[in-house]
C-alpha cells in the first residue's frame, strides 16, 4: 500500500482556488515551468481540462502528453490520479 504524501494530503484536502499548478501531486519544476508556458498556470485550469474530458484518465493522459512530451506514462497517471481523488473528495 502507498503511503499519502504531504503534498497529497494538502492538495486533496484542502480547496484549489489558489493553488499553483506545481502544488499538484506528480508535478514538480519542470512539468510545472511547462504547464505554466502552456497556460496552465493553476491547478484549476489543469483540473477544468480534466472535467472537460469527463474525468476519461485516458484521454487526459494523452492531453498531458501533447502538452508535455517527455511525460511518461507513470507520471501522467499520478498527475491524473491526484486530480481524481481531489474530485472525489470534493465534488
């Protein structure tokens, strides 16, 4: 079983209005600085780009893909896991 980080536990439980794209679990420095150069400054632009694809992991992947190249599969699925769980605890 994997243990809950810190960063995890913060940005599940706590709101998204003001937090940065780089406060998202799997994103650090550089998906960040990339992100934030494709307009996706704040955590919840890249959560509207997740409801906006239904929530579909799929699908988001591939967008996190497309938006950051050297992404790999492992990476984009706990950047989408992250989001799922803030939507489950919170929508």
């Amino acid at each position: 079983m994997e243990s809950t980080t810190r960063k995890q536990y913060d940005f599940w439980n706590n709101r998204i209005r003001n937090k940065t794209v780089y406060e998202i679990p799997g994103i650090g420095r550089a998906f960040g600085e990339i992100l934030t150069e494709n307009g996706y400054s704040m955590a919840y632009h890249l959560l509207g780009e997740y409801l906006i694809h239904n929530m579909d992991k799929d699908l988001f992947e591939a967008t996190l893909k497309a938006k950051i190249p050297k992404i790999n599969k492992q990476q984009a699925g706990n950047i989408t896991a992250a989001l799922a769980t803030w939507c489950e605890l919170n929508l």
